[in-house]
C-alpha cells in the first residue's frame, strides 16, 4: 500500500493547459480585474459618466459571469478527459 502523499504526487491533477484555455483564462482575469476595477472607482465614473456608469458595472457583472460559467465548464471538461485518458494507461 502507496502513502497517501506519493499517491496524490503520482496523480495528474489537471490537463495540461492549451493556449485557447490560456486565453480564456486571461480573458476572465481581465473582466474580474475591470469589474473590481470600476466598483472600486464607482464614484468618479458616476460623476463622469452618470447613470451609465451602473450600466457599465452591470454588463462587465453579465459579461464575467458568462465567461466564466463557460470557461469552467470547458476547463472541466478538458481535465476530466485527461484523467480519463491517464486512467486508461494504468
């Protein structure tokens, strides 16, 4: 019987990353930073752009939660096939 640590170690965690998911990832990193980026800022864009500036929280709020419901659905989809794939080796 393996200890428990070597074999997580001997265990591939996730698939190797592909630049469509690196991209993604970036992608959803950048609307996280926006979005925290104008909540934090809220007051000037209020004053520079109005009512809009609720809008534009709003949309990056829709447009980040989009991507990322998609972007972990894909990420999952592409480490559950690779722990498929690593299975059938054994």
């Amino acid at each position: 019987m393996m200890p428990l640590w070597l074999d997580l170690l001997r265990t591939p965690m996730a698939a190797p990353e592909t630049p469509f998911l690196r991209a993604m990832r970036h992608v959803w990193q950048g609307l996280c930073l926006g979005l925290a980026s104008t909540i934090l800022l809220f007051a000037p864009l209020k004053h520079l752009l109005g009512v809009r500036a609720s809008f534009l929280i709003a949309g990056l709020m829709l447009l980040t939660a989009t991507h990322g419901l998609i972007y972990f659905r894909v990420k999952n989809r592409a480490d559950q096939n690779w722990l498929a794939q690593a299975g059938e080796g054994e």
